[in-house]
C-alpha cells in the first residue's frame, strides 16, 4: 500500500472513530449509559455492530474515550483562552462547567468513573490519573502567563491554584449528583471562581 494511501486509510479511520465518539457521548449525555446499545450507536453512525466492535472491543472501552473526549472539549474551551486576559481565563473556565452543565448525563458517567479510577488495577486509573496532570500543568501555565502580563499576582503557586480549581469543580459535580441535580452547579461554580480572581489579582 502506498503512503498517501495509508494515510487516507487512517484519516477516514480516525473520522469515523470520532463520529463514533460522539454519537456515544450524546447518547449517553441524553438517554443514559445504560439505556444505550452498542447496536444503536453503529446505527446512527452509519457502520455495522462488528465496524463498531473494530474500534471499540466493548462498551467500557467507549465509555472511557467518552470520558476523554469531555477531557478534550474542556481542555480547547481553556485553550481558547491563552494569550488572553485574566477575565477571559476566568470565562473560560466558567464556559467549561457551562458545557458540562448542557450535557448532564455526562455529569452522571464522570463521577462514576472518577470513583472508579481511584482503583489502580481500573482501566479508567491511566486515563484518569495522566488526564489530570497534563490538565493541572496547561491550567496553571495559564494563570502564570496571566501573572506574568500583570492580571493576576505573581510568586503564587499556581499549579496549587490549578489543583483547587479542579477539586471543587470535580466535587461540586459529585454533589450535584448525589443532589439529584438540585444545585445551581453553575452558579456554585461562578462563585467560586469570582472569588478567586478577586484573591489573585494585584
């Protein structure tokens, strides 16, 4: 096979993985992890129940690229923020439970399998644990270059800051859950960053 050829090959692969993905993620953000079929997903994409087995051994193996494909939107909705402001970072990070906030039978996966990649021996441990690194270091890279451009205080251990960020969005996820969804996530969510912009800035 020739080299233009493979990489058609893999692009045409790598789009329909994507179609797959987020087929999934909006059935399980509407009808619910459970109540979705594998043989429903390959429908609506449009491939047979073994095209999808090619890509997805099983549906645990789709729920933990759901699960990394919500790392990734809520990675570009930060990323959407670099050489901006101190307020836009803020509005960003905002946007980011926002989105979340539309999508809450994701809310629901998100906190189950958190749970479960506490368990090392888990399949969601890797993702879980390397998703969360590289997010604490792109967040607290944010904040330093707004420190460094005089919005927010500089000599602040903003890999800290970073981890907080995390931990109460993370936390206030999992009492939304166990709330029912009674919590104004969002504005829960606003607070506590209009907090913190406040205590940062110079």
């Amino acid at each position: 096979m020739s080299e233009s050829r493979r990489r058609g090959s893999y692009a045409v692969g790598r789009e329909r993985r994507d179609r797959i993905v987020a087929a999934a993620a909006e059935r399980f953000a509407t009808a619910g992890y459970a109540n979705t079929s594998m043989t429903g997903i390959a429908k609506e994409v449009g491939i047979t129940a073994t095209g999808l087995l090619h890509h997805f051994p099983s549906k645990q193996h789709l729920l933990l690229a759901v699960a990394e494909h919500r790392f990734d939107v809520a990675a570009a909705l930060v990323d959407s923020s670099a050489d901006a402001d101190g307020d836009a970072l803020i509005d960003a990070l905002l946007a980011v439970t926002r989105r979340f906030v539309s999508e809450p039978g994701l809310i629901e996966l998100f906190v189950t399998l958190s749970a479960e990649a506490a368990d090392p021996s888990s399949a969601a441990h890797e993702l879980f644990a390397a998703r969360y690194q590289r997010t604490i270091s792109e967040l607290a890279a944010r904040f330093e270059a707004c420190a460094r451009k005089g919005f927010f205080r500089e000599g602040v251990d903003y890999e800290a800051i970073a981890r907080e960020c995390i931990a109460v969005s993370d936390g206030l996820q999992l009492q939304w859950v166990l709330s029912g969804g009674r919590i104004d996530l969002l504005a829960d969510i606003r607070r506590h960053l209009e907090r913190l912009a406040e205590s940062l800035r110079p």
